[in-house]
C-alpha cells in the first residue's frame, strides 16, 4: 500500500512568502527526504487569489508512523535547519494519507 505524509504550512508573513518558498524547496525538503522512510516530495501552493497553505506530499515506504515519527525525532534534535519564515501560527499540520485508488485518464 502507498502512502504520503501530507503537511499544510504557512508562511510567517505574505512578505516572506519567497524567503519559505526557497528555504522550502531548497533545504527542508531535501533534509526530510534524506530521513528514513521517506521516498521524494512534491510541493503545491496555492495558484487561487483565496490563499491557503502549502501542501507537501512526502511519498512514503515502509512504517508510515515511523516516517513521521523520524521527522519528528530529527525536528527534537535540531537536525532540521528550520526556518523563521515558517509560521507557527498556525503550526503545520500533518497527516499520514493512504492512496485508495489512482485513475488515469485513457489515451484517445
């Protein structure tokens, strides 16, 4: 079965929306994907004038509670480079997700 951590996040203000964007893409991610448990990431933002968070989908082998139990463990132990353009409020939420079904749209 596959599964993904999913994590919504913020930036800490509209301002440093680039600052999260390139520290994103270009250090936290590859430091979590380093972690065991952890296969690669995709990172969506938002692409409506709404807003909302950004989604990362960590793609997931093995324990899937390991894998985050891991990011939490290295997060603890200050193995993480986390960056103050994060915001904390509201805190990121993560969610392990298990893929129930992929359906891709045959070829004419």
């Amino acid at each position: 079965m596959k599964h993904y951590l999913l994590v919504e996040s913020y930036p800490s203000h509209p301002e440093r929306l680039e600052e999260f964007n390139k520290w994103y893409d270009e250090v936290h991610i590859p430091e979590v994907v380093a972690l065991d448990g952890f296969v690669g990431a995709t990172r969506l933002s938002p692409a409506d004038a709404d807003g909302g968070p950004s989604v990362t989908l960590y793609e997931l082998e093995g324990d899937p509670a390991a894998a985050k139990a891991n990011v939490h463990a290295a997060a603890a132990a200050k193995q993480l480079n986390m960056s103050d353009s994060l915001s904390y409020g509201p805190i990121p939420k993560m969610r392990i997700m298990e893929v129930k079904s992929e359906y891709v749209k045959p070829r004419s």
